[in-house]
C-alpha cells in the first residue's frame, strides 16, 4: 500500500500542511494558519519555479549540442589549415554574442511582466497580446 503523503513529508524533515478538505470542522484557525503558510510556500515556489524554468531555457538542448558542434566546426578549420586559436576565438565570441542576446531577450521578458503586473510569462504574453493569442506559449 502507499504511505499516507503526511507520513512521507514527515519522514523527510519537511512541514506537512494539511489541504483544505482535511482539516475537520470547528478548527477555523486552524484552516487560517494552513492558508497562511500556503501562501508563503506559493509565493517561494513561485520563485523557485521561476528560477528553475530560466535555468532549463537557458541551458536548454542547444547548450548540450554545443560542444558537438564547436568540435565539428574545429575539425573542419583544421582541415582547411586554418589555426586552432582563430576557430575557437571565434567560436567564443559568437556564444558570447548569443548568450548576450538570450540575456536582453530574458530582461525584455521581465520587463514586460513588471510593466503588466504579470507573474508568469503566459500572463505576460495574454495580458500583451489578448486572449486569442495565449495557446501560443502553453
């Protein structure tokens, strides 16, 4: 059988707050102190969401094909004659280039959830571009 989530959060260190259908009737404060903590966590989890979905877009798949690519790249100047340290130079300055215009386009993001008042980048692009636009980033 699965252990009850309560047993598992507690074998784990971690504070267990009880959804709303379990707490018991004639425990209001109870429920209120829950609410508050929920809050807390969702304002937490929120960052940390945040944090880690601009961590997986930025190192993204075309991070990991990258080293594939310079090495592709480098043999072809080899072959060509051309010297190691122009090809890698200049390899290092178009992912400096390339990081530099992910970085605006991830400010320009921001920018835009701060102007609107949104949270999420979905928020974001509906509260900017209407509804009839919103599955397009979903």
């Amino acid at each position: 059988s699965t252990p009850h989530p309560h047993h598992w959060v507690a074998s784990h260190g971690a504070a267990f707050i009880p959804p709303r259908a379990w707490i018991a009737r004639g425990q209001e404060s109870d429920a209120e102190q829950s609410e508050a903590a929920i809050g807390a966590l969702d304002a937490d989890a929120s960052s940390q969401a945040t944090a880690a979905n601009l961590a997986k877009n930025i190192v993204g798949a075309g991070a990991l094909a990258l080293p594939s690519g310079a090495a592709h790249v480098v043999a072809a100047a080899q072959a060509e004659g051309i010297q190691d340290g122009a090809v890698v130079s200049a390899l290092v300055a178009l992912f400096v280039a390339f990081g530099g215009l992910n970085a605006y386009g991830f400010y320009l993001i921001g920018e835009v959830c701060q102007r609107t008042g949104a949270r999420t980048y979905q928020e974001a692009w509906r509260k900017t571009l209407g509804d009839s636009f919103a599955w397009i980033p979903a």
